[in-house]
C-alpha cells in the first residue's frame, strides 16, 4: 500500500462511529489521553487541527500530516480499544462490525510495513544496562516521529554499545577510546577466526561496513546534535539508519544461535538425573 487513501479510510471512519464528529466514545479529555498514552503525540496539537476541531476531524488531521508507519500505529491502539469494548459489552456490534474490523486490523498492518527503517526492531539493546533501553527507545521514538537525522547522534551511541557487548561476549579486547571502526575490526576479525561467516561475499560485506562505520564517526561528530552542527538531511539519515539496522540484524543471526546453545547447556546441568 503506498497510500492511505478514500476507501481505506472510509472504513475506518464507519468502524469508530466517525460521521457523528465523534471517535468511539471518547470525550475530548479522554481522546487526548488515550493518544498520548499510546503513542506519545498530543492530538489537539494545532498541526492536527481539522475542519472544525471535532475529535473526528483531528483524527482525519492526523491522516492528513503523518506518515503512514505512524497512522498505523495509531489506528493500531484504536482497534485494540474497539476490541476491548467490544469485550466488556460495552458497544453494539455485529457480523457486519467484525468483518469490518477485520479488513482495518488487515490495512493497519500493511501501514505499519511503510516504516521507513525497515529493520529498525533490529535496533534492541544486547545488555541488560538501564541507560542502554532509554538509548533505543530514544531512537525509535525519532524513527516513529519521521526525523531520523535527530537521533544520529544516538544511533552512532546505540551502535558503539551494541558493538562492545559483542566484543565483551567473545573475549575481545578494546579499551574506552577504541573507535567505533575499530571496535567492529576486532568483532569480525574474531568471528571470521571462529568459523561463523561462511561465504567470501558475506566476508567482503562485512569489511566494507568497517570503512562505513569509520565514515560514521564523522557524520557523528560534524553532522549530527552530537555537537553545533548543520544537521545532514532526512534521505542520507534514513539510508545511515538502515544500513547500521541491516548490519545489526545480521549479527543477531551469528549471535542468537550462541546464546541459545549457551541456555541449552545451563539447562542440562539442571536435569535431575
């Protein structure tokens, strides 16, 4: 789907009760409540400000001003709240009503595909450490308001942490101003050592990405908030944060197999016989 467009919304709109000015049975408090809990945006923002300002007609302002990955998510929650309704007998609805909300919860999940960073679940902390989650977090919320060139900054952060957990699982040495190429150098090095890459071009890959990585401290330091800098643009940013995001997820591929055989192990030991 490239479009959120008249009869996708259409559906929507009959599926919420929307040609009254309401959405469901929200109040006006209540709406703006359940917004920001669940995706962390005021709806009553002026950008959102439709037509008469009705509840309906910010939501159809939302449409008209987000991208689809984040209309998605939004009409997401609103199906989970319709459903939650329905649940407690607290709305009348039919076979018709079920179909309906059949066909949405089938267009929220091709809008949620449009997400401009295609691997950004990749972007997950590796260590338990706090200030690790608040990092991610950080950047998916820049991702999910469409301004990646705000979180490079983060994502270079995010990166460095990532890359020395891999380094502290396989024993590699590094100390506090090993740069970021470096770190990666070291990572790869040990796992081509260990048998992990298979193939020359995968090789290859992964070598090239050290030269990105090094560029990256660059953009990091004269191209990102990290410092006073003109920011780099949106499509550049985009293309940084899905190249890093491609890498680490296939790094999962090489480490998750480990951890699973590790926890195999533990629990062996654990068998009472």
């Amino acid at each position: 789907m490239s479009k959120f467009g008249f009869i996708e919304k259409s559906k929507f709109e009959k599926l919420f009760g929307m040609s009254s000015g309401y959405v469901l049975d929200f109040s006006d408090r209540t709406f703006q409540k359940f917004i920001v809990e669940a995706i962390r945006i005021d709806i009553y923002d002026e950008k959102y400000n439709h037509g008469s300002g009705s509840k309906a007609n910010r939501l159809r302002g939302y449409w008209l001003t987000e991208s689809n990955y984040n209309i998605g998510k939004l009409l997401e929650k609103l199906l989970e709240y319709w459903i939650h309704k329905v649940q407690m007998k607290e709305l009348d609805y039919g076979r018709s009503d079920e179909l309906l909300y059949e066909e949405c919860s089938k267009i929220t999940q091709l809008l949620k595909t449009e997400n401009p960073v295609k691997n950004l679940d990749a972007l997950t902390p590796n260590s338990d450490e706090k200030d690790f989650t608040v990092l991610a977090e950080a950047i998916r919320v820049s991702i999910e308001k469409n301004e990646p060139e705000n979180a490079l900054d983060r994502l270079h952060t995010f990166t460095i942490k990532y890359i020395r957990q891999l380094c502290d699982n396989h024993e590699i040495n590094y100390d506090k101003e090993t740069p970021l190429h470096s770190l990666f150098g070291g990572y790869i090095k040990s796992i081509d050592k260990k048998g992990l890459i298979e193939s020359e071009m995968t090789r290859r890959i992964l070598k090239s990405s050290i030269s990105v990585l090094e560029a990256f401290n660059d953009v990091r330091n004269n191209s990102s908030f990290a410092h006073d800098n003109p920011i780099l643009n949106y499509n550049e940013s985009i293309l940084i944060f899905n190249d890093i995001s491609n890498v680490i997820r296939f790094l999962e591929t090489i480490e998750k197999p480990k951890v699973k055989e590790k926890e195999v192990d533990e629990n062996w030991d654990e068998l009472p016989f």
